[in-house]
C-alpha cells in the first residue's frame, strides 16, 4: 500500500513567520513531488514540484527533497492571512510525474494569523 | 490558454440514477485524469488516459463507473446506478504527457446523492 502521509493540523502560524509543511511517503521507488493549494470548497491548485534531491526555490516558495529519508517539505516564507489553506503533498512513481496517477496525502490545514 | 473545465459544476441526484460528467482538459495536453475527493481527504485516481487510450483504473472504479475520451480530448465519467457514498467531489486534470507530468486541476463537480 504506497503511502502518503502528513500532518492534518491545523498549523497556525502569525503573519509574516515562515511556515513549514512536511509530508512523508512510503514507497521508496517514489520519482516526482508535488504540492497543491486548496482553498475551501475549491479544486486543488499546483504551486510546486520537485523531482532532485535539494531545495527549490519559487518566490516565496521553498520545496525540500530528501529521498535517503523519503520526506519532501513546503516552506512559505513572509506567510500572508491569503496562505490560509490546506497543502496537499502527492507523489508519482515516474519521473517528471510520467508514470500517471498522483498519490495524495491528506492534506495539511495552515491558518495565517494577520 | 484556458485551463481545465468540468460541467456541470454541481449535479444532486436521488439513489438509483445515473449522472455523466464532461472535461475539457487543457487543449494542448494529451493526457486526461479523473479523481474522487471526499472531506477531509485528498484526492484518489480514478482513471487517466493518454490521447484516447485508457491506461489505467483504480481498483477504486467499480463496473458501475465507466469513463471515455473518445477522440482524444475530452472525457466523459458516467455513473450507473448511483449511491449515497458515491457523494464527492469529482475532479479532472490534465497534464502534457510528454514532456511535463505537472497535473493541472479543473473546478470540480460537486456530486449529491440523496
């Protein structure tokens, strides 16, 4: 059973403070990371990927592989009460997500703090 | 460029019926994914297909879900004899295929089975 996992939260951070997001995945075999915003009632949105071990950088976006301790975190920096959502981590088998269907974690619900 | 669209965006049902839903997904991109989210969960493929071939069905899909992308643009989901658990959210995605794995989501239909 290939897993995604993260922390429901809610995680409350004040406005302004650098939030982080962590998810962990089961299957070691696991190629391409993804992460999603989605708003109440709304479909998911794409805000990053990552498929190399490291960190990559997107405004105020920072996405973290470690594949040796299959995790992948989301950092947002300056965070605004407008990043209240909740973070959904998937994951792919392929690289570049080519195998197909996106594993979903469940979501991690941030609340921002004006 | 549009994203992806889904019609009907809310269809309520009474147990029994059966409902169709349509995506159009991004014109330029040639594989399609239909997805389940209920609360508090992420999402769960479904199905996807590259051009007009169905590459894959989740174990999830029983016989009373069939989906179709008959010339390789947009897709249908037909559900026959609906149930209550089948109330979701239904979402649809499509991504370039060759070149690039990012998902992209459309709206979403919300779908009440009463």
């Amino acid at each position: 059973q290939k897993e995604v996992e993260q922390n429901s939260g809610p995680l409350s951070v004040p406005e302004g403070a650098i939030a982080s997001l962590n998810c962990t995945y089961s299957d070691r075999g696991s190629q391409s990371f993804f992460w999603y915003r989605q708003y109440s009632g709304k479909s998911p949105e794409l805000i990053m990927f990552i498929y190399s071990n490291g960190d990559k950088e997107d405004g105020r976006f920072t996405a973290q592989l470690n594949k040796a301790s299959q995790y992948v975190s989301l950092l947002i920096r300056d965070s605004q009460p407008s990043d209240s959502a909740t973070y959904l981590c998937a994951v792919n088998l392929g690289y570049g997500g080519s195998q197909g269907n996106l594993i979903f974690g469940k979501g991690t619900k941030l609340s921002v703090k004006p | 460029d549009t994203g992806v669209s889904q019609d009907p965006r809310h269809k309520i049902t009474k147990r029994g019926q059966n409902v169709t839903f349509r995506c159009d997904p991004i014109s330029e991109h040639n594989r399609l994914y239909w997805y389940r989210q209920t609360l508090g969960q992420g999402p769960e493929f479904l199905t996807y297909f590259q051009n007009e071939a169905q590459l894959e069905k989740s174990r999830l899909l029983s016989d009373r879900f069939s989906a179709e992308r008959p010339k390789g643009s947009f897709s249908t989901l037909e559900i026959q004899r609906t149930e209550q658990g089948d109330s979701a959210m239904y979402l649809c995605a499509s991504s370039p295929g060759v070149g690039g794995g990012e998902q992209y989501f459309g709206p979403g239909t919300r779908l009440t089975v009463t």
